[in-house]
C-alpha cells in the first residue's frame, strides 16, 4: 500500500477568539486529523508542521502559512501527497480552481 502524506490548512478570517486555548483554528485541525485517522487503511499519514493562517482573509492567498505551505509543494519539499482544509475550500479557492489553477 502507497503512503500518502497529508499536510493540514487552517485559516480564520478575524482574530476574534484566537486566545482561547482551544480555537477555531484547533477544531479545525482536530476535524482534519480525524478525517485521516477515518483514511488510515488507505495509506494516508499527518505530517507534522501546522500551516495556520488565523486573522487572514480568504479573499486573497496573502497568507504567510498557505505561502509557505505553497512554496514547499511547488519546491518538493514537505513531501505531501494532500492538503486538507477544514470546510471544502474557502471561496477564492475555490473561485482561482474554477480558472484552472492547482492548488
């Protein structure tokens, strides 16, 4: 069976409750790694590093975790096989995929 490794995204738009010991942020990430634990038996595996952007917009990729996330898939680095983000993908995401480009 193929590993496939799996790097997490996570972003909220306002700071509003990023102080809390457990955040938006944090559920996020809790529901990710659940869904690759659920995945398991297919190969996949959490990488470690977090990639959160809290107090950043979606309405643009001016997010210094997902460029990071970005510039390590676009230089080979990380080793990932999937990125996944809490909620299907944000709308700019979503909007910039329906133009042809990969994320």
């Amino acid at each position: 069976m193929n590993k496939i490794r799996c790097a997490i995204y996570t972003r909220k738009s306002t700071e509003d409750g990023l102080d809390q010991a457990f955040n938006s942020l944090d559920a996020q990430r809790e529901a990710c790694e659940a869904y690759v634990a659920s995945q398991k038996h297919e190969g996949w595996k959490l990488l470690k590093t977090h990639y959160d952007d809290g107090g950043k917009s979606g309405g643009n990729l001016e997010r210094p975790a997902l460029q990071q996330l970005l510039a390590e898939i676009e230089a080979g680095q990380g080793g990932y096989d999937r990125r996944l983000q809490d909620r299907s993908i944000d709308a700019f995401t979503h909007r910039f995929r329906q133009t042809g480009g990969t994320i």
